[in-house]
C-alpha cells in the first residue's frame, strides 16, 4: 500500500475521533449510534480501515454532521 493511501487514512481516523470527542461520545457509543462495532471504530481511527462511503455516512449521520462536514479537510495535511 501506498504512503499516500495510508496518510489519508490516519486524516481520517484523525477527524473521526476530534469529532467523536468534541461530541463527548466514547468508541462504544459512536458504535453503537451507527450500527457498527466498537473494534471497527478504534481501526478506523488509528489509520487500519479502509472505510466505505456508507459506513462514513453511518458515522456523519451518528455524530449530527453532514458527510461533507466529516470528511472536510482530510484532503489536506496541515487542516487538521
């Protein structure tokens, strides 16, 4: 796999969990909100997964944010 493949994936793993915590949620309550498993969320959020448009739909629509809201600025390293 690619260093730039996997970057994006840190980025986004990254905003999951800002967004996560400014929601005062922990891994097992966003899980649980989106109907995914706690495990998932913690590879999401260390860079591991490779995470699907839906489940990042499931994510956005299980912290209260617009998908774009999600995955605004994980396009660019300095953003976050």
């Amino acid at each position: 796999m690619d260093r730039k493949t996997t970057d994006i994936r840190m980025r986004f793993g990254i905003k999951l969990r800002q967004c996560r915590l400014q929601a005062a949620l922990t891994q097992e309550e966003l899980a649980e909100r989106a109907g995914l498993h706690r495990t998932y969320i913690g590879g999401i959020e260390r860079g591991e997964r490779n995470v699907s448009l839906v489940n990042m739909l499931k994510l956005a629509r299980a912290l209260n944010l617009k998908l774009s809201e999600l995955v605004t600025g994980i396009d660019n390293e300095s953003a976050l």
